[in-house]
C-alpha cells in the first residue's frame, strides 16, 4: 500500500441509497487547526504588510525616493504604520507558531508524506497540469494529493521559512546582518520579503481553484478530517 494514503478508512452503506461508501481520514485535528489559524494569520500579515509598505513604497533609499506600487488603503489593515504594525506582530507569531507546530506534527507523524514533493512526483507535474488548465485527460490519482498538488504545497511550506528570514532582517537588520548579507543587503530584503508576498498570493489562487475543481468533498475534509469517496480508493 502507498505510504502516503491514510491508513484510517471506514465504510458503511448509505441508508437512502444503498450504495457502499468509503471515506479516509486524510487530517488529523491539529493539521486542520493549524492550517485554519495559518491561513486567518497569513491574510491579515499580507494585509497590515501592504498598510506598512504604504509608509515608503520605494525599494531603494528615501532621497530621493521613487515608489514601486500603490496600494489601496482598502486592501490593508491598521489605519496607519503603528496600527498596522501592531496586527503585524500579533498575529506573526500566531503564523510562527501554527507552522512551527505542523511541519513538526507532519515530520514526527510521517504524515509529510501526502504533501511533500519528491523526485519521483516531477513527471507527474506536467500531465496534472495539462488537465487543469489545458483540458487533458486526468492523470490516474494514487494518493491523496496529486504531484502538482504536492508541488504548491511544498512550496507553500519553504515560502512560510523564507518569509519568517526576511522579516527577522526587516525586523533588526543589526542583530541579524549576517541574514541581510546573504540576500544582498536592507532594501534587497524588502524586495524579497514584497516578492514572497506576490507567490503567496499566487499561491492562495491556486490553491481556491484546485479547492473548487476537486469538489464539495474535498473542502470537507478540512473541516473534519474524512474524505468520503477518495479516488485513491476506488
């Protein structure tokens, strides 16, 4: 049996139309804890991130200062720097901590294993994705989640590390210079910090669509961990 499908799986037969049914227990209560908070903390970073952007728009120095993009204040939270810098920190640490706990639960649990990218998932990438955007045939499903799938969600996990680096450089470049070096000094910091935000919000599309396209089913089981009729079972 593949290793990364749940080993929980229950079946029973529906009372109003007698035909067997089979859910999985794809996950557990804190990987659907911790991804609920993650994703409430990761929006109101996003967005009290664009009201503290808005105090210096320019990603080179303030004189003479030439700002990259306009945000409009009705896509932010915080009313002004400090405010905004308030809901950034608060809930930073609810993101820190959120994904502290699930990639740890996820390594020690062995349930990385439906999400993480491997090699052997890299020529399963371009037939999934000729099915969602180019109408071709869909690819058979062995597990849970697809390679392309798998390939959002383990960037989604080393974009999470990689924006937490850059902010600790935005936070105090002096105590953590020798991360302000390595990604090219102060600005280019912020130019990595704004750039990660862009591939979240990719990322967050993406994720909505592949969340419509595999249906009511599929949005379920984030909210109580079973998955009824899985292809990977049939």
């Amino acid at each position: 049996m593949n290793p990364a499908v749940p080993k929980k799986i229950m079946e029973w037969e529906s009372p109003r139309t007698g035909v067997g049914v089979r859910a999985a227990y794809e996950h557990p209560f804190i990987v659907r804890a911790c991804h609920w908070l993650n994703s409430v903390a990761l929006l109101v970073l996003i967005a009290s991130g664009l009201r503290i952007y808005l105090a210096f728009p320019s990603f080179g120095p303030k004189i003479p200062q030439h700002n990259f993009v306009i945000i409009p204040k009705q896509l932010t939270i915080g009313g002004w720097l400090g405010g905004a810098l308030q809901w950034h920190f608060t809930f930073l640490w609810i993101y820190i901590a959120t994904g502290v706990i699930y990639v740890g639960y996820e390594i020690f649990s062995r349930n990385l294993r439906q999400v993480l990218f491997v090699p052997r998932d890299i020529r399963g990438v371009w037939p999934m994705a000729r099915h969602y955007f180019l109408f071709g045939a869909k690819p058979e499903l062995l597990e849970p989640y697809n390679p392309l799938q798998k390939l959002a969600y383990t960037s989604a996990i080393l974009l999470g590390i990689l924006s937490v680096l850059t902010g600790l450089v935005l936070l105090s470049p002096v105590q953590f210079s020798f991360l302000g070096i390595l990604m090219g000094g102060f600005h280019m910091a912020r130019v990595w910090h704004f750039l990660i935000m862009i591939a979240f919000l990719l990322f967050l599309g993406g994720h909505l669509v592949m969340v419509i396209l595999h249906g009511w089913n599929n949005f379920v089981s984030m909210l109580t961990g079973w998955k009824k009729d899985p292809e990977y079972l049939s």
